[in-house]
C-alpha cells in the first residue's frame, strides 16, 4: 500500500494498518456467497432502488428464515476477457450444509455452481438456487463448466468507502496483469463491498473462501501461486470465511503450523463457551473446538483452544470517522487429539 498524501492518512485503512490492527476474524461467516455480475456504478442508493436487487435481497431474508442459512451477496463488474454479451453471470458459491447431528459438515472449499444467461431470468434462478434447488435443472443449458476455475474477487468500491477504491484498483490491476493473463483457470474480478474497508485492498479467494487484506504486491506469488512460508502470509490474512471470528482465529494458526496442505483439510468447529444471547463482541476468552480431517478421511485432527483478549487497540471502521477502540484477541492454549478412521 503506497501512502502519497495527506487525504490518504486519513483512510481507515492506512489507520488501521499504521496501528497495527490484526485482520484475523474479520472475515464474513456465509454458508453461501451469491456473486451477480451487474454494471456499474454501484450506487447504493440505487441498487436499493433497483426491483431486481430489491428481489434478490428478498430471496436472500427468505432462506435465512426458511432453511437458517446466511447468504452474502457480491457484485462483480463486466469484464471484457469474460462477459456474454446481452447476458449476465451468477455464480452460486455454497458449504455443504448440515448434518445429520445438526453440525455443519465439515469442507475446506464451497461447492460452485454458475451460470450464465439473460437478465429476465436471473430471479427465477436465484429462487431455484436458494430456495427450490429441485427445479435447477430447467437452467442446464445456461450451467458453465467451471469448477477449474479460481475466482479471485478484489473489493474496488469506492462508493462505499475511498480506500477501497483508491488501494483496491491497482491491487486488481496487478493481480490481473500479472497473473490472470494466458491463464485459463484464474479469474480476477473487481467486486462490490464485502465488509472490512479498514483492511483495503481486500480480496476473497474462491473457492476455498479465503479473506485477506492490507495487500502489498510483494506477497502476492505466495498468495496466487500458494507458495513459499505461509508465515510470510500472517499479517494479511483475514480468515476463511467457512468458520466464525473466533474459530478464523484458531485456523490461522493451524494453517501456519500445517503449511499449505492444510488448506485440502475438511475443517468445522464447535464454540464450546455459552454466552447470553449469543453476543461473541465483548468477551475476554471463548473455548472452541476445531475439527480437521485429512484429504483421505483416515486421519481427524481435533484442536481445543482458547481465545483470549491479547490487547487493545484504536482503529477506524470506516473513513472519515472517529477512531474507536477494539479488543485483539490471540490463541492462548490448545490441545490436539489425533483419531485414526478405519
């Protein structure tokens, strides 16, 4: 991140990286992420306005309180090395679901779906997607065969905040110049706000999920190419969006300890604390389990740690306002019991 001026100190995320915010746990929890091409600008006073945007949000309220499953919606950009022409993207990233135990099964990638086709059609896909699965067949025509495919989504928005723009743009510029080109099976897109300006540039990593941010051009091949000392890594990484903040974490450092075949772990979690109301914000340690299973199913890793309060620290959410102060937070202690699966 190049700072050049004085209007540039003033962003949260200079702020935030100047006073040494942890980005880990920030990234956004979602059982699915529903990414819709649509053109800019991204106006959010009229995407609100928008009858189509308005229905989509309806769908999504819709399988929450239905089926109890948090859907994130992100827009993408037109593209010219990818766009259809008269016709729009949806691509339908999704977790595995539920059990049969009421725990979520564990993934380490979200399972893709996407399709491309007219305008006119996009609600009643999305109702297929989200709500009535059983009737997804009628879109296979428009269904692409993109499951090689990498998605990498860069937050460029700056209608929501400037440094998302401002820190965002050239971070996707490189990403895309450097290596998306003559390469097959990685997409760059720019992409609408997904939480965290503090942390711009910011991108998500699909299909595995991952989040990161304060991006600098000198540790992208070890993000991209998925190489080298994760350690390198630690400072930029938001969390991988399959668990809560405090099981992101935990996953940091067992990615760090594992190295990159962690990332081909099955993981889940279960938070062991009970809190009333369930508020996680303010609490100064919480126990949780984190499960991994090898890419083989033979072998379970199973880690019990404590999070707790590592310090205090100013930052600001959003540009332009007041600094606030905000608990870090760190693994204390775990423990790890191995189980062999026949």
């Amino acid at each position: 991140m190049q700072v050049k001026n004085l209007v540039d100190c003033q962003l949260c995320s200079v702020i935030a990286k100047n006073n040494g915010e942890d980005p880990i746990g920030t990234a956004k929890h979602c059982d699915g992420w529903l990414i819709i091409e649509w053109p800019q600008p991204w106006i959010i006073e009229d995407l609100m306005d928008d009858s189509l945007i308005e229905k989509v949000f309806t769908l999504i309220q819709q399988c929450k309180q239905e089926k109890g499953v948090n859907i994130r919606p992100i827009l993408i950009a037109p593209d010219v090395n990818y766009s259809v022409k008269n016709n729009l993207r949806i691509i339908y990233y999704q977790s595995p679901g539920i059990s049969k135990n009421n725990l979520k099964i564990p993934f380490f990638a979200y399972i893709k779906n996407e399709f491309v086709l007219p305008q006119e059609a996009m609600i009643t896909l999305i109702t297929d997607l989200l709500i009535d699965p059983d009737k997804l067949s009628q879109f296979d025509t428009y269904k692409q065969s993109t499951d090689h495919i990498r998605d990498i989504l860069v937050c460029t928005h700056g209608n929501v905040d400037l440094a998302c723009s401002r820190f965002g743009f050239p971070i996707y510029n490189h990403i895309k110049k450097q290596y998306s080109i003559n390469n097959d099976n990685l997409r760059v897109w720019r992409c609408s706000h997904f939480g965290g300006h503090q942390f711009a540039p910011t991108l998500i990593d699909f299909p595995i999920g991952q989040v990161w941010g304060h991006l600098e051009t000198e540790i992208l091949d070890n993000l991209i190419y998925r190489q080298g000392n994760v350690e390198k890594l630690r400072n930029f990484y938001r969390g991988w969006t399959g668990l809560s903040k405090f099981g992101q974490i935990v996953e940091r450092e067992l990615w760090i300890k594992w190295g990159w075949p962690w990332l081909n772990y099955k993981k889940s979690e279960q938070i062991l604390t009970q809190f009333p109301d369930n508020n996680l914000e303010d609490v100064e340690g919480i126990e949780v389990r984190l499960e991994a299973i090898q890419p083989d199913n033979k072998v379970n890793y199973i880690y019990q740690a404590k999070v707790e309060v590592s310090g205090e620290i100013e930052t600001v959410k959003n540009s332009g306002e007041n600094a606030i102060l905000i608990k870090q937070y760190a693994v204390s202690q775990w423990k790890e019991i191995v189980q062999k699966v026949e």
